[in-house]
C-alpha cells in the first residue's frame, strides 16, 4: 500500500476523532446539570449521560478491560487495512475500518484520561441507551463493513468438483 493512503486514512480518522471529541467537549460544556434540550420533538433529545460501562451500560467499571480490547482491536484493524486488495469494495471497507478506529480511539481517549465515555444523544421514541458520536461510528462502520462482506465480497477460491454436483 502506498504510504500516501496510509497518511491520508490516519488524517481522515484524526478528523473524525476531533470532531467525537469537540462534541463531547460541546455536551459536557453545555449540558452537564441541564435538563434535556429536545431537538426534535418526541424522536431526539441531548441529555448529558457519563457511561462508565460498554454498550447498554454492561461491564460497569471496565476500563482497563475497554482499554486494552481497544488497543488489539486497533490492531487488528491497522493490520487488516494495508492487507487489503485494491478495488472499488476493499477501499468501501478501509472506510467502515477507518469509522470503526475513530470511534474506538475516540471512546478510548475518554476511559483513559476520565475513566467514562460521555453520552448525549438519546432517542426519545424508543428505550434505547443515550449514545455519542464516536459510537455511530462504530455502528455505522460495522453496519457497512457487514453489509460489504455479505453482499460485494467475492470468495476467490476456486470451487471444488464435489462442490459442484
């Protein structure tokens, strides 16, 4: 791979890191002890929500466990990235990786230097947990990568005679 792509996957994830960032900078300035702001009424609200735990709020207290499971997913994913082929399906998957690096640096950032991540954005026409942006990345990342190998990967191994019959 082309260091060129390299430096430019790790700007647009520094990007889409500062702008995680700005906006829980954003929510705790602006909304630590307020009541909810809605947004749109009866569907999205923003309401300041420190999360301690993973998804739904499980694993209270696991920082260390967030942390290090951050650093090998990181991993993996940096690995993942440059070993994959050139075309037009393997770069749409270098950008659900790139989203789902942004939201794990971003919520790793937040357990490291404050022990919790900070939600603010809550969906008020169904029970769903308060979330931020660093976690529509990952989900969004996620969704697309799943959708890409289901559907647009092809396997390239050649197909066996017994396949076949």
């Amino acid at each position: 791979m082309k260091p060129i792509k390299i430096i430019l996957a790790i700007i647009a994830t520094t990007v889409l890191v500062a702008i995680d960032q700005w906006s829980k900078s954003f929510a705790t300035n602006n909304l630590m002890g307020t009541p909810n702001i809605i947004v749109i009424e009866n569907v999205l609200s923003l309401t300041y929500h420190r999360n301690a735990g993973a998804a739904f709020g499980i694993l209270q207290g696991g920082r260390w466990f967030f942390i290090v499971f951050a650093v090998i997913i990181l991993t993996a994913i940096s690995i993942y990235y440059v070993k994959l082929p050139h075309d037009k399906v393997h770069n749409a998957i270098r950008f659900s990786l790139i989203l789902i690096a942004a939201g794990g640096i971003g919520n790793s950032i937040d357990r490291i230097l404050d022990g919790f991540v900070v939600d603010f954005l809550r969906f008020d026409f169904i029970d769903f947990p308060i979330f931020n942006v660093a976690d529509i990345y990952v989900v969004t990342g996620t969704i697309l990568m799943g959708i890409l190998v289901i559907f647009f990967v092809k396997d390239d191994k050649p197909e066996k005679k017994e396949d076949r019959e």
